[in-house]
C-alpha cells in the first residue's frame, strides 16, 4: 500500500560530464551515458550526489 521507501537493486553515482572547455554541462554525452547504463539494467541513479562534485557544480549546473 503506497509508495515503497525501500532502495533496491543497482544505483550508479553519475559524474557529471563537462565540454571540453569545462564551460558547461555535455549534454550529449550525459544522455549517451544515461541511455547505456539503463540499457545494462540498472535501477538508479545518483547524480552529482555521492562523488562529491556537487560542491564543484555551480547552483545553475545541480539545476539542470
């Protein structure tokens, strides 16, 4: 009954790719990342949560 507040499975930590002059999120490459590791099964993801590069991130990036 109601929403499960159990974690199960597979939850990947997702860095979060920049462009190569590091001036803005490589959206592309994220979405390439994402797809392949969906693909392979996984349940979950974390992202800028639990590699620590959220405190790298501006307020605007964590955003989007």
């Amino acid at each position: 009954m109601g929403f499960d507040h159990h974690l199960r499975g597979v939850y990947v930590a997702l860095p979060t790719p920049l462009t190569a002059d590091g001036d803005e999120i490589d959206e592309p490459l994220l979405r390439n990342h994402i797809n392949y590791l969906l693909n392979a099964g996984i349940h979950g993801l974390v992202p800028g949560g639990s590699t620590g590069e959220f405190t790298t991130l501006t307020l605007p990036e964590r955003k989007h």
